[in-house]
C-alpha cells in the first residue's frame, strides 16, 4: 500500500493533563481500509489519543493529519460511537432523530430530505433497531441506545470510524451481529476501536497498537493464533514485554 492511501498520520505527539504527561512521542499511521484496534492499560492514553485524532483535544507537542488536513476541518468524513454519552432521558426526542443528527454538517440546518429518513431507517434496521425509531431516545435501554448511537455515527457512511469500547452495553449476540457489521462497513471505511475484547483482536482486526504513554504497533503478521487461547486473560496482560505468555512481540523503543 503506498504512501498516499494513509488516511491518519500521527506524528511524534505529546498531550498532558494538569502537567501529567499522558501520551509520549506517539506516532501512528492508519491507511485506508486499516482496522487498527487500541488496546492497553487504563489510564494508558487510548481514549485520549482517538479525542485527539477526532479534534476534540490538541496535541502539546506533534502533528495529527485527517486526509491531510486537522482532524477539525474532516469532522464531516469521520464518525464516533464515545465510551458514555449522557442524555436527558425526559427530552422529548425520538429515535430517528438522534440517527439523523449524524446527517449534520457545518452550517447546514436542521433539515433533513427524503433521502436522509431513509438511510436513518436502513441503519436501523441493520442494527436491529427498526421498530423503535418512533420510540423516545430516554425510554430505551442502555444496550438500546447505545446501538442508536452507533447508528448516528454510521450514518453518514463515513470513511473513517472511530469507537470507544462501543459493545459495553450490548449483549453478546448482540456484540458478535455488530461485529460481522464493523467488517462489513470496513470494506469501504476505516476503524479505529478501543477495545478490551480479545475476540475481537483476533477475528476481525487488521493490527493493534499498544498504548500505555507511548504507542507500539503490531501489523496483521504480528495477530498470532495464540491469541484465540488468551481469552481468560485480560487484555491488559498483552503489553510491554513484562509477560512470559504475550502473544505479541517484545516492545522495542521503536514505534
């Protein structure tokens, strides 16, 4: 794959909160159709770098570039299912419009055509979630909303994707349906998930990147079958060359 198809380039970044580094000369490339899980310790930084990438936070120190340009400027190509989104459960709105929400587009109105309900439905519908569009976002379920939300982030069709632990609330059938979608939807977009789930590692990622300050990368090669027989482990063991049974090579100093 050649240099042009990199669709993300993160480039020797820092970010600190409160003086308290965080992320260290981090660097990462993501291409088109990559499938890159992150995964590392909590309180490793890997909801901050994806805050990063999306343009919600600024880097201290580096570059971060979204089909060339500052992750602001691509917001419109991007779409993001957050760890935890709170509503107000009493807020009179339905189903289909917080779906349509990710039709939204600087300076555009709230006007939706023809076209628009119609691809809120479809998603819905792939998402099992059809008979509820008429249903008040507040009288659902966590599971439920949360698979709205993943609607409204799905949307638009974007080329990039960008979830945070997005399957915590759903169900495990439920989890394995959305993930033969991700697969789907990554024939034509890219994916970046933070994820604790080795299933997912291993059947249905392209790479992982280890995060915990600094960024390590493993590509496809790299998924070892070893991995199906970790599953009583948390993904937390698979780091930084500390443990006799990685499943992932030694973590160099290069990135």
């Amino acid at each position: 794959m050649n240099n042009d198809s990199a669709i993300i380039e993160v480039k020797d970044v820092g970010f600190s909160y409160n003086g308290h580094p965080v992320l260290k000369g981090v660097n990462l490339t993501v291409r088109e159709e990559g499938f890159v899980a992150l995964i590392g310790p909590n309180g490793g930084g890997k909801t901050t770098l994806l805050k990063l990438m999306l343009g919600l936070l600024s880097p201290a120190k580096g570059d971060i570039r979204v089909f060339g340009k500052p992750p602001r400027e691509t917001s419109y190509r991007i779409g993001y299912v957050p760890q935890e989104i709170g509503i107000n459960k009493t807020f009179p709105i339905s189903v289909t419009d917080v779906v349509l929400m990710g039709k939204l587009r600087p300076g555009r109105r709230f006007r939706y055509s023809s076209e628009d309900r119609t691809a809120a439905q479809n998603i819905l519908e792939q998402l099992g979630m059809g008979e509820f569009r008429e249903r008040r976002i507040g009288e659902l379920s966590g599971g439920q909303r949360q698979r709205v939300f993943i609607a409204r982030a799905l949307v638009n069709e974007p080329k990039i994707l960008f979830l945070d632990e997005p399957t915590a609330s759903i169900d495990s059938r439920g989890q394995s349906e959305f993930y033969e979608l991700l697969k789907k939807l990554n024939e034509n977009a890219a994916i970046v998930m933070v994820s604790h789930d080795l299933m997912v590692i291993s059947d249905y990622v392209k790479s992982v990147a280890c995060v915990n300050q600094q960024l390590y990368y493993h590509n496809s090669a790299e998924i070892t079958e070893e991995m199906t027989d970790m599953y009583c482990c948390p993904v937390e063991l698979i780091t930084h060359g500390h443990i006799p049974h990685r499943v992932l090579r030694r973590h160099t100093e290069e990135k």
